[in-house]
C-alpha cells in the first residue's frame, strides 16, 4: 500500500489545479493524483477548439452565477473567495497571460491549450506532486480515519481525498457507495438537430441576434444563431440547451422552437414591411435583404413566404406581407435530436449539492472527503464558464486540504 497525505482522484482541470495549490501551500504533504487515462488533462486540451476558454471575463459574482444551470445558489459565496480576477492573477503569476475576446472568452495570449497543459505539468513537478496515470479507481473506502483507495494498478492510503473526476458514472456509483445521492445526468451543451427547407444548403451562416423559445415551456434565450450542417447551434442555442437540459431530456430531445429572427414584434415588423412596400415598390424582395440578415438567409424566408426570386415590393398583397412578417418574427422550427457540441462534452448531473459544504467543498457526509469541477451536479453554457467552477472549487477545497 502506497501512503499519501492527500489523493486527488481524477488528472483534469480540477484535479491539477487542486493537487499544485495544496502542495505549494503545504509543501510537507505528499500530493497524488490518479489519472485513469495513460495522460491527463484531456478536455483542457480540447476546450474552446484546441485553445483552451479558461475562464470568461465577468467579474460580478451575482452576475457570473447566472450562467450556471445547476449551482447558481451555491456558487455565489465561492465565486466571493475566488472568481475570474483570481484565477487570471493565478496564471499571470506562473507566466501565462489570459486576453479577452469580444463574446467575454478568455484564452491563453498564445491561443494555445498545451500553454495550461505545460504550466501545469510543471507545476507539478515543481511542488512534488506525484502523477499516476493509467490508474483507473476500482474502490474508495473509508477505514479508521483514513481512504483505502485501489485501482487497477495497487492501492493508496490517504487522510484526505478529492473527487474531480468530471461527469463519471462509475466514480459516481462509488460515492453511493459512500452514502452520498447522485443526479442521473443527461447531455447539456448540445446543438438542434433540424432538418427545415429554411435552413438547407446554408451552414455557416449566422444571424447575430435572434430570440429563441421552446414551445410549451418557458425556456427562452437570446443571441447569436448558427445554421450548421445538421440544425442549429451557438450561444442562442447551447444557452437553450444547458438551461433546458432535463426538461429537453423529458421530450427525448423532439419539441419546437420559435425564432425571432430580427428582434422585433409581428405587427412592427409588418408595419416595416408596408413601408418597404412602398420605397422599394419596383425592386424584387429576394434581393432586397432588410434588418441586418445575411443574405442567404434573407432568401431562404422570402422563399417560404409564397413569393419566387422574381416577386416585387409593389406586388406583395396582404398575405405575403403577412408571411414574411411571421417568418421574420414567429419562424416555428421542428427539433428532432441533437448533436454534442464539438468535443466539450457536459453533462447536467453529478453529487446532489445539499450534501456539500460550499465554503470548503468538503462532503457533509464523509469527513475529509472534498469535490471540485463537474462531478458535483454543477454545470454551465459556454463560455469558459465549466472551467471557473473548476478553479474555484479545487483552489477553495485546496486551502482545507492542506492544513
């Protein structure tokens, strides 16, 4: 049996960041991370398309707990001990420098993911902290004080012990185990499967600013909209996505949409279109793209307002109008399936949170027992908003572990 002070279980965002804080702020403790994989930090690598969106520039506490789903009561008061200024302060420190995109994202200045990946790996090894990898946890039991934990390989002896597995169904079988509820997760950040004559032959285009609700509920968000190869997808949507994932999960991902294309309601839109009627008499609609729309789009909804590419502005008659109206401002939309978005797999699910102390993160069930990032049923929308929980909860678990 190998003998630590403390055992991180799981080599990713959160369980790096909680290994190197616990070790630099204790440097007598002997740290250990077990990774399952044969290398760690996998969705790091991947997050934001090989950039890696560490975390969104929102320094608000009430403000940036509006961007989670599930956890938004509880992240409240960590996100006070440690938030977006601490962690771009944290990276600074150990010579990364973060900068801000327009939609709030923070990146690497190098736009580079293996920049995080290689700052920590370093970091480890600077403050000791031992990595096994390919050391899948088989059993977590807690005997006389102490974590009895075995995988594949042997078996480890810890005090303390931290779960930052991510969304992992047999690390979650093993805290039942322990006493602890888990929510069942479903998919969160997912894109609309669509198949729509509107949107046909036109991925790639994107229409800045649209509203979008789910028919029959009261799920509505507000952004920008793009037509992909199989539906529809970016922030307007994956916000729909994350805030709807149980209720979408309930309709087995099948319901409809209604898309407000340009902001605006039926009949000021249709008092524009009169007006246009008028300036534009002796020019065809299909060419005439109004309200900011990109073109092809444009096209697409005088197409399916009953007019051909040829119909002009002074022959439009009150159902036309009427039409072009609707599909502007009420453009009603079948959803049949989804489709993950990129490689960023989130779930919705995870520890129930009544059963977490949020100002250290430790179990209220099992002494010494502590969790960070999304294993807890904490999740976010897009944005860099996953990995700030991440942070924030294995740097406030990291202050406890190490005393």
């Amino acid at each position: 049996m190998i003998a630590k002070d403390v055992i991180i279980v799981g080599g990713g965002a959160a369980g790096f960041f909680a290994a190197i804080n616990i070790a630099e702020q204790n440097p007598n403790l002997k740290v250990a991370i077990l990774e399952r994989a044969k290398e760690g930090l996998a969705k790091v690598k991947v997050s934001g398309g090989g950039r890696c969106n560490v975390t969104h520039a929102e320094f608000m506490p009430s403000e940036l707990v509006q961007n989670y789903p599930r956890g938004e009561k509880e992240l409240l008061g960590p996100f006070h001990q440690f938030m977006t200024g601490d962690t771009i302060e944290w990276f600074e420190k150990r010579g990364v420098a973060l900068k801000i995109e327009d939609d709030g994202r923070m990146f690497p200045v190098s736009n580079s993911s293996q920049t995080i990946i290689d700052c920590f790996l370093n970091e480890a090894e600077k403050h000791q902290v031992d990595i096994y990898y390919n050391h899948p946890v088989k059993t977590i039991e807690a005997q006389n004080e102490q974590f009895v934990v075995t995988t594949s390989e042997t078996t480890f002896s810890a005090k303390k012990i931290m779960i930052a597995t991510g969304s992992n169904p047999k690390i979650w079988k093993l805290l039942e185990s322990l006493g602890h509820r888990v929510s069942q997760p479903v998919p969160s950040l997912f894109t609309f499967n669509i198949k729509d004559e509107r949107i046909q032959d036109i991925p790639g285009v994107v229409a800045l600013n649209v509203e979008v609700q789910v028919l029959g509920t009261n799920l509505w968000s507000e952004g920008p909209l793009l037509i992909t190869h199989w539906g529809m997808s970016a922030p307007s949507i994956l916000k729909l996505s994350a805030f709807g994932a149980l209720e979408l999960a309930k309709r087995d991902y099948k319901f409809q949409i209604e898309v407000n294309f340009i902001k605006q309601g039926f009949e000021d839109c249709l008092d524009v279109l009169k007006s246009l009627k008028q300036d534009l008499a002796k020019k065809t609609v299909f060419k005439s793209t109004q309200f900011d729309l990109p073109k092809r789009l444009w096209h697409k909804l005088v197409l399916a307002s009953k007019m051909t590419e040829t119909t002009r502005w002074a022959d439009l008659n009150k159902s036309q109008l009427e039409g072009l109206a609707s599909q502007l401002t009420t453009a009603v939309f079948n959803v049949d399936g989804k489709s993950t978005f990129k490689d960023e797999f989130v779930t919705a699910g995870g520890v129930s949170l009544k059963e977490v102390n949020f100002k250290t993160f430790e179990s209220k069930l099992v002494k010494n027992l502590y969790f960070a990032g999304e294993v807890l049923n904490i999740d976010a929308v897009t944005g860099g908003f996953n990995f700030q929980n991440a942070w924030t909860g294995a740097f406030i678990a990291a202050q406890h572990m190490s005393k």
